[in-house]
C-alpha cells in the first residue's frame, strides 16, 4: 500500500517509518495517487486558519487516513526526538472511541517495555485524600471539540462542573490550570467564585518541573493529597489513575475512560477499576521512535486490513 503523508499537515514533530512518503499538499497527484495518507493531530487544532483546508481535503477525499499525536504514557519520557520517546498511531483520530488503535485485548509485553523504558509505578488505589483536583486543559485545543459541542463554551464546561461537584462534597476544590493561556482560564474561574455560594476553590501555584509533554513534579505535587481527580479528557487524568487516584473524566475521548468514574454525583464513594487490560491496551497505542521508523505501527495498524 502508498502511504502519504502530508508535509503540512505534520506540523509536531513524528518519525515515520521509512516507505512512507511525505509531500507538500502542493504535490496533488502523489496524493491522490495515495491509498493510506497521514496527518498530525487533527481538525480543530490551533493550526485550523491555516491549514483546515488540508484537513478538510483528507476527510472529504474518503481515503483511509492515520493520525498521529504524542504519547499516551508521558510520565519520564524524554523529550522528542529521541530513541525512548514514544508517539501515537490511530486510525481517523487520535480520540479513543472515534479513533481505532487496533489494540483492543491487547498483550501485556508492549506495556512492560514501556513501563521499564519510563519506569512508571502502578499505585495501589487511594482510598483517603482532602481535596478535589480539578484539571484544567487550554481553551482552543482540539483536545477540546467535544466539550464545545456539548457545552457551547469553556466557562460553561467550567461552571458545569463545578456546580456539580458542588452539589455532591464539601471538599476543597484545587484547580490545576494548563500552562498555556492561563489569563483565560483564571478569569473563568475568578468568574465562577464571583457567583458561587462556596468558596472554599484555590488556584494550584504547582508549576513546578514541568516537561515537555507532562506536567512534571508540579502535577505529582497537586496529586499527592488528593481525594480525586476531575477532568474533561486531559492526558494527566491518565497519569491520576495509574497513581491510583480515583479519576473522573467528563468525556468518552479521554485516553482514561475505561478506568474512569463518570457520573459526579458519586465523587464521595467513587468506583475502581482493574487497570492491567487498560494498560496493556493503551501501550498499542504508542511506539518508540526506533518502532516507528522500522514500521511497526504501520504493520500493527495495516492488520486492519488484512483480517
């Protein structure tokens, strides 16, 4: 099969493996002539006035289309490029339950490799904590096209959920802001104080150590009192639930759904779950960078098509 990768719509940095080609969308009939083609991220990202067409162009052309994102696991892991840093490999996008990983059931030996390549600890679940952490994602992201279709905007995702989490426990709510644009995200929830009843809600000033792809000893330093985590589908609400936090995640895309409460109304007697066939699963979708260049996400999701 051609694989066809479109030159700008690989704007964060993936290796690929080597018979892939790369064009520029200028190159027209090498796409067209393409039976699989290749894209980063996808529609809705901050990229969107300037290349939405493009992403358009690959939706509309109705061919089969791979996506690729960051790594699922991020905790210790280097920095792209880099021979032990992994990255992502759907098919149609990079959402658990729009994508498809071909991971379902999966085995547990990809897991272990990247449990010892970032030496990731699986906490036993927590069973005492004071406050509720709230994780905060940056407004605009294609992360979030999900939250905007079901809430209209962000502040009314954020009043949402506090309101809810409100109504169910007296605990202290922390609100761990993303790192990016976070003038917008203190006036929304300034903007929520302002009206709510309670106001027993902090800002977390953990900024601290944070890496590349992950949030760094800041965010383990907003993990280490908390009773649970709450967010919409944020990366780090994967890094809660392998700490052994009961986890929250208000949208069926996280990458932690299967491991997650869902409903707030139970955020004082929160669910766990058996997390080795989540672990096992989510590192199908993820490979190192020496993988990816021998073709092994490529064989692993070209399986699609020869079952």
């Amino acid at each position: 099969m051609k694989i066809v990768a479109i030159k700008e719509l690989m704007w964060s940095y993936h290796p690929l493996p080597k018979d892939w080609v790369t064009v520029p969308y200028s190159d027209i009939e090498t796409i067209k002539s393409a039976d699989i083609l290749v894209q980063s991220n996808q529609k809705g990202s901050k990229k969107e006035k300037k290349i939405g067409h493009i992403y358009d162009y690959v939706l509309n052309s109705k061919k089969p289309f791979i996506v690729t994102e960051s790594a699922v696991f991020r905790r210790n892991m280097p920095k792209p490029p880099h021979p032990k840093a992994y990255h992502r490999f759907s098919w149609t996008s990079y959402f658990q339950d729009d994508g498809d990983y071909c991971n379902k059931n999966s085995p547990s030996d990809r897991w272990h490799q990247i449990q010892k390549d970032q030496n990731i600890e699986i906490k036993p679940w927590r069973k005492k904590g004071e406050y509720v952490l709230v994780i905060l994602q940056r407004p605009g992201d294609s992360s979030l096209r999900k939250l905007i279709a079901q809430h209209g905007t962000y502040d009314n995702f954020i009043n949402y959920t506090m309101t809810e989490i409100q109504k169910h426990t007296d605990r202290p709510i922390v609100m761990r802001m993303h790192p990016l644009r976070q003038d917008t995200q203190k006036n929304l929830i300034t903007a929520f104080q302002d009206y709510s009843n309670k106001k027993n809600i902090t800002i977390s000033t953990n900024t601290h150590g944070a890496g590349f792809l992950e949030g760094g000893d800041g965010l383990y330093a907003d993990f280490a009192n908390a009773w649970c985590v709450v967010g919409f589908n944020s990366n780090a609400l994967t890094e809660s639930v392998c700490e052994g936090i009961p986890t929250f995640s208000m949208c069926s895309s996280s990458m932690a759904w299967d491991c997650s409460n869902t409903d707030l109304a139970n955020i004082e007697s929160p669910a766990i779950f058996e997390r080795q066939q989540w672990l096992n699963n989510l590192a199908y979708c993820q490979w190192r960078e020496d993988e990816c260049i021998a073709g092994l996400p490529a064989e692993h999701l070209l399986s699609k098509f020869n079952k």
